[in-house]
C-alpha cells in the first residue's frame, strides 16, 4: 500500500529563501509523526507546501499515491487532509459556529441536512455541541481552537497536518483535544513544541536540524516515573 503522503527531495521556500533542503518524508496510515525543531525553521511552510500552499524549490510531492505538480492536482487533495492552522482566526470566517463546522461538508456536495448533521456529530465528539450557535469572535482561544478541529473532523479526512494545535488552549480544552486526537483514526503530522504532547500523540518524529529534516526516534525511558523522549537517529 502505497503512503498517503510522499515527500522526496524536496525544497522549502519561504519568501523567496531556501529554508530546508532535501526533504524526505512519507506518512502512511495510522502514522502520527511529530516535526520538531525552533521557530522560523520552515516547519509551517513544509506544511503549507505539502497542499500546494507555498511553491517549492525542487523536488516532489506525492498526495495519496498521484504526483502533485499543480493547483488542480492539490485541489483535489485538499479535502482529504485536514489543516488546523497555527492562528485560529484564520480559519473561522462564518459567522456561528455551526456554519464554519457545516461549511467544508457542504463544499464536499453534501446537502444542507447532513452537513449540518456532520458538523454536529464533530462538536458533540469534542463535547463542544453547546456552542453550535455561539458567535465565532466570542469564543475563548480554546473554544477557537477546539471548532478549527470540529471543521476538520466534520469532512472525515484521511490526514491531519497540525500546526501547533495545543496553542492558547486551556487545560480543560486541552484535554478535549487530545482525546479527540487519540481516538482519531487517520493519520497526523504534527508541529509543536508541546513535548508532553507530542509524547502522548506521536509514534514517530523528525527534527529541522540545519535547514534539513532528520529522521528521530521516540523511546520510553524509566526514571522514577516514565517519560518518553525523542532521539536523533545515528548511522
């Protein structure tokens, strides 16, 4: 079976400047790999270009087996993979909540009933669906963070691409969060610099060291309790 996503030698632009080169990455189902590494690394533009978001310098991307050298290549993609962007107002454009989390199912063809239906079912399984009628601008960070997800959720994607999901969220939306992720039953690719998080949700991860992406591993360690810790891999 083939990755569902597939990145092989690629280079990362950002405003014109190189930010990473000879990128290879494959995540095939049930994978949750975390991208780790400091800010400004490019670590959000690799995401971004993995949809066809940002251009590349070089290289390739392949989307569910089909190489990916267009915008009407990506477009067809797009809906299989989920984006929770780092700002979530930049995600939230509808007036209520109920209308962003309806609108990707609706763009998917479904009619008006079952997007509704949809998007419904993705609150209540945040256990969020008290805010179907709420105003988006009077939602609390968390609250923001938690129907970003609901909307992603709502069109059932293959993948997920986080982009610091954990940001502004509350311990008690914190929790939501990650039990949503946990039962979730695609696979991630996740940026952030939430260590515990990425402990609990990964099963793989890669670090930007040096404009490159370097494969890491994931180990449990005993101390008086255990925690598990990411490694560079050594040849």
């Amino acid at each position: 079976m083939s990755p569902l996503l597939e990145l092989a030698d690629l280079t990362v632009m950002r405003g014109g400047t190189t930010v990473l080169t000879g990128v290879d990455l494959t995540l095939s189902r049930g994978e949750r790999l975390a991208l780790i590494g400091p800010n400004g690394a490019g670590k959000t533009t690799l995401l971004r270009s993995i949809i066809g978001l940002e251009p590349i310098g070089g290289g390739r991307i392949r989307l569910f087996g089909e190489d990916c050298t267009t915008e009407r290549a990506f477009r067809k993609f797009r809906p299989r993979i989920g984006f929770l962007f780092q700002d979530s107002d930049d995600q939230l454009f509808c007036p209520t909540v109920i209308e962003d989390v309806a609108f990707g199912p609706l763009n998917l063809g479904l009619g008006e009933a079952e997007a509704h239906r949809q998007a419904m079912a993705a609150l209540e399984g945040l256990g969020i669906g008290h805010l179907a009628q709420r105003i988006n601008h009077r939602l609390s960070g968390g609250e923001k963070r938690l129907v970003c997800l609901a909307g992603l959720l709502a069109m059932k994607p293959d993948v997920l691409m986080l982009d610091e999901p954990t940001n502004g969220v509350d311990a008690e939306n914190g929790r939501r969060l990650r039990q949503a992720l946990l039962d979730y039953a695609g696979a991630l690719l996740l940026v952030s610099h939430d260590s515990h998080f990425v402990a609990e949700l990964a099963t793989g991860a890669m670090v930007v060291q040096h404009g490159r992406l370097i494969p890491a591993e994931i180990h449990d360690h005993a101390h008086m309790h255990q925690h598990r810790h990411i490694h560079l891999e050594h040849d």
